[in-house]
C-alpha cells in the first residue's frame, strides 16, 4: 500500500495526507484533487481535510477510521462527477474543491491534535476556503470553534449544530472530549451561547441541570420530538433565519448519530429515534444553500461498528449535499429536481 504525503511548505503544516492508497491510488473525496501547499488550499473555495481521531471518545472507539471510510464510500458507477437530480447541479463543476489529506494526530495529545486541526483549519478560513473537515470524534468541534472565533471573533459567526447529544458537558481535569465542545466554547469566550441551534436531541443526556445552563447562556435547540410534531423542513427554516439574524457566517456541524442507528450503526453512542437518512441530506442542502457557511464538518462515523458501509455512506453523502448547496448558493439560483 502507498504512504503519500500531501503537504511539503515550510515552515510545517499542520495537514500531512498520510491515509493510504488501494491499489495504487490515492484515494481522495469524490477523486478531488490532491493538494499538498497552502497555495493550493487558498486558491480553492473548499477543502477536505481528514481528522482521524477518537481519543475524546466516551464509549466505543473507531472513529479515527472515519475519514478514510468516508472518503471512500463511492458509488458503484464512479465517472468523475457528481450531478444531483435533486438540487440540479454538479458540484465538482461549479466549485474549486480539493483535498488536503489529514492532520497529523499525536498519539495520546489530543489537545495538540486540536490545535493542529485549528491550523488547518484556520489556514483555509483566512483565505476565505470553507474547511470541510471528516472526523475523527466530535471533540474536534473545540478545535473548529477556537477556529472561527479566531477569524470571526466569538460574535461573527452562528453554529448550526445536528446531533443526537447536545455536548454541553463539563469537562473534567483539562481534557478535551467529544461531549463537551459547545460548553468549552461558551466558556472561553469563542462562541456567544445565543447563536447555536441545535437539531435531533433525544435520549437521556444532557440531563435537566445542563438544560438549565443551557436556557441561561441563550442556546436554542429542537429534540427530536419536536421535529417530529413540526417536521424537519420547519425546524429547519427556523434555525436558518435564526442563524440568519445571529451572525454573518455559520459553522455547520453534524454528528451522523444524529441519524436513527437504522441508517447509521457505525457510530460510537448511537441513540434509538433519530432523524432518517433523507431528512438529514435535504437539511444539510438547505443549509448551505441559503447561509453563508464558513467552515462545516462530518464527525463520528466509526467503521468497525458499521454494516454494509451504510454508516460511511450517509456521511459521504451528507457532505455532498452540503456541498451541493455550496454550489447552488455560488451559482444563485434554487434547487431543481429533474421532473417528466
């Protein structure tokens, strides 16, 4: 199997392309291409960049696996691009999109891996890139929030946040792990709590002391019942115009737990009664069709726990039809099915 190494600027970058190739080739999302400078990242309007770690993890492990999973959960029929019936329109056409490769992780560091992820990531936002970053666990939304606080300041940007847990939790002797990213944010001052939505809560955690500090900092949110009884397409105008009136620039994070394990068993706290499959792509579509989405990231999709690869798929597509959206806000016009 092939070791290649993406990016060679100096002084070191923070991003080293060092998944594997099968069978000789370097496998990229959607055959994007491979980059390997910060020139080429800052001439592109988007950048994939894998995050492959699962130290913050809670329960089960496995998801340092999920960018090279995700990457490569193609179609059967490959041709090269990728026109949507739905939105009418190729992506891989319409925008610049390549492919930074990974951050490097240091082994037992997981706050040096975050900081590394924050260089790659910030070096894309200063050049107006949108980072499209595949984890790894969700503890790397503390290095995507410290990110955009550092190139929007806490009060420039909203976070439009899907996930089944709402991570709000206190962390404990200084470690940074997946469930407590939103909490950190708030209270280092890189994220107003007033200008997060967050969609699909369900389950037993957070509890009704964490909701509380929740209410006091401003957060809003919609558990999954309550998608059920106003459904998605309402729920989701709501956290537009909500992140509309917030902030100029949006962070989009989903967590594929988000999804009922039916359509995602390859995650590490899956949780029964969560949105389909196909409510969560015309969600993410929406999004970034009609906001201005500056940075936005797939997380959690743990391989060793999926089946079929259905998991990895669901994120794939996830992140193509968010960029779907990307394109069709480039290109200014609304979505377009192909009808008879």
């Amino acid at each position: 199997m092939g070791h290649h190494r993406a990016v060679s600027d100096a002084p070191r970058d923070p991003v080293h392309g060092s998944y594997h190739a099968f069978y000789g080739v370097v496998r990229t999302f959607c055959g994007v291409p491979l980059v390997s400078s910060r020139a080429d990242v800052a001439a592109a309007d988007a950048v994939v960049i894998g995050a492959p770690f699962d130290e913050g993890v809670s329960y089960r492990p496995g998801t340092r696996f999920g960018p090279q999973a995700v990457r490569t959960a193609e179609d059967i029929n490959v041709t090269g691009d990728r026109p949507s019936m739905h939105a009418g329109i190729d992506p891989l056409k319409e925008l610049n999109i390549v492919d930074w490769g990974d951050i490097d992780v240091i082994a037992s560091d997981l706050p040096r891996s975050h900081v590394l992820l924050t260089e790659a990531a910030g070096a894309a936002l200063a050049t107006n890139t949108v980072p499209v970053v595949i984890g790894g666990d969700h503890s790397l939304s503390h290095a995507m929030l410290a990110a955009m606080h550092g190139q929007f300041g806490a009060d420039g940007y909203s976070v439009i946040h899907f996930d089944t847990h709402a991570d709000t939790g206190i962390p404990e002797d200084g470690e940074p792990p997946h469930g407590t990213p939103f909490r950190a944010a708030i209270e280092r001052g890189h994220l107003k709590g007033s200008n997060i939505f967050q969609i699909g809560l369900r389950g037993t955690w957070p509890g009704p002391e964490l909701f509380q500090w929740m209410r006091e900092q401003g957060m809003q949110w919609a558990t999954m019942d309550e998608v059920i009884d106003r459904g998605i397409t309402d729920v989701v105008r709501e956290a537009i115009d909500f992140a509309r009136q917030a902030a100029p620039k949006t962070y989009l994070t989903v967590d594929i737990d988000v999804l009922d394990p039916a359509y995602a068993p390859g995650t590490g706290t899956p949780e029964p009664g969560g949105l389909t499959t196909r409510e969560l792509l015309r969600a993410v579509r929406t999004v970034t069709s009609e906001l201005d989405v500056a940075a936005f990231d797939l997380v959690e999709v743990s391989p060793p726990y999926d089946h079929a690869a259905i998991t990895a798929m669901a994120g794939h597509r996830t992140l193509l039809e968010g960029l779907n959206g990307m394109a069709l806000r480039r290109a200014g016009r609304a979505a377009q099915h192909e009808r008879p």
